[in-house]
C-alpha cells in the first residue's frame, strides 16, 4: 500500500521504524464504526459512561433552569465538547488497542506516553477554552449589546431580530475554523501516542500529513462526529452513553486502518 511516509520520529533517543498513511475511502468510516460497535458490546463501555453523563446532564438542566442567564453559554459548551472528543474518548481508544492486542495493561500504556498525553490534551483544552471565549465575545459584540427586543425572551431575540442572526452566522462560521483545526491536530494523534513512542509535537505533526493525504476522509469523518454528537445530544445528553464509546473505539480503527 502506497502512502505519505513519516520517517525518523523519535523519542527520547529511540528510533522509530518509519511507516505510512495509507489513502482511505468514504467506506473506511462505516467499518470503523462497525468496528467500534463491537468494541463497545465487549466492553461494555456504555455502563460506564452513565456514571457520568447521567451527572453532567442533571447539571447543565438544572443550572440552566436556575441561572438563566447560562443560556447563552449552552450551546457553545455543548457544540465545543465536540473539541474535547478525542481526549475524552482516550480511555475507549486504549480498550480497543487492549481488545486487539491482548497484553498490554492500561496502566502501562498511560504511564509509559504520559507525558505526551499531556502535551497533547493540553493543546486540545486550550483550543476548547480558546472556542469558548471567541463565542462568549461574539455574544457579547452581537446579541449582548443589541437593544433590539431586549426584554425579549432569549430565543425569540436570536431568531428575530439581526444581532441574533449575526451571532448565528458568525459563530457557526467560527466554530467551523475551531472544528476543522481540531479535526486537523486530532485525526489520528491520541491513537498515535498511545501505540508509539512519539512526541506530542510528532503526532500532530502525523496527524496533519493525515488530513493532507486524505481530505475527503478526514471532512467526513468529522462530518460524522458532528452529526453523532448532535443526535446524541438531543435527549438531555443522554444518547452520548451509546455515542461517545462508540466513536472513541471507533478512532483506534481509523488510526489502524490509516497507518501502515
């Protein structure tokens, strides 16, 4: 199989053996899928899941109810986990690594890459803080400082008046920028770390050559994410139990299938 090489990535000294990105086709994101699904009725993820989304969900309802002036603030939240995905589904990429290979304890893993687990996380929280604050600015320039409708209900004041469209159009266009730099710096970087020894730096540095070799697989895969995400979003968060595992295994297929 022919690809872009990625030669000569080491780490602390030790040379690792070059290897390529294999071109993927649109298909490759249904077997991954397929892929993590399996993964998730072995591993039975989902049970573990609830013990968080249950909580995470009671929250966000209950301080929305309190505290209406978090309303605003929801929707980037929410539509910026989607940036937080690839580290928050670490933990389901490392079971399927696990279920393919069979030996290699979790705790071994995470120990043996943590430190470019940590760089690399680090680079994904910040672009998820630095999204929130670009759209808490566009809220603020747009539809905080408009005296359109103020006392209006806050629904009503996005979808009717311009200050509210101009937040729409202009926020969407931001966190599309945000969405395709994470898809970017993500695609295959957290799988990388925990199967080679590689830098943070190196593996986003893969991960772009990723995207470059293959921008159709990449968009919808990130395509899929965001619809995933969305569905699973709509029932109180709920749907994320199924969602989020299911993705997460799904990034060890991707990564497996793309790098040879």
């Amino acid at each position: 199989m022919s690809g872009a090489a990625i030669p000569d990535i080491t780490n602390q000294g030790a040379t690792l053996a070059p290897f390529e990105i294999r071109k993927m086709s649109l298909s490759d994101i249904r077997d991954a899928l397929v892929a993590g699904y399996d993964d998730l009725k072995a591993c039975r993820t989902d049970a573990l899941l609830m013990a968080v989304i249950f909580p995470v969900a009671g929250i966000v309802i209950a301080g929305v109810v309190v505290v209406q002036g978090l309303l605003p603030f929801v929707f980037p939240l929410l539509s910026g986990f989607a940036l937080l995905g690839p580290l928050a589904t670490l933990w389901f990429a490392a079971l399927s690594r696990q279920r393919e290979r069979g030996d290699d304890s979790l705790v071994r893993v995470f120990s043996a890459h943590r430190k470019s687990i940590q760089n690399l996380s680090a680079i994904v929280i910040s672009m998820f803080l630095a999204w929130n604050a670009v759209a808490g600015l566009i809220y603020y320039f747009t539809l905080g400082s408009s005296t359109e409708e103020a006392g209006a209900a806050f629904f009503q004041r996005v979808f009717t008046t311009g200050a509210g469209w101009e937040m729409i159009i202009i926020g969407c266009l931001s966190g599309a920028v945000f969405a395709m730099a994470t898809l970017a710096v993500s695609v295959i970087s957290f799988p990388l770390i925990l199967d080679r020894p590689v830098t943070a730096t190196q593996a986003v540095s893969a991960s772009f050559q990723a995207m470059a070799r293959n921008p159709v697989f990449v968009l919808g895969w990130g395509a899929a994410v965001a619809v995933g995400l969305t569905l699973g979003s709509i029932p109180c968060l709920l749907g994320l139990v199924i969602v989020l595992p299911v993705f997460g295994h799904a990034t060890w297929h991707v990564y497996r299938r793309m790098v040879v």
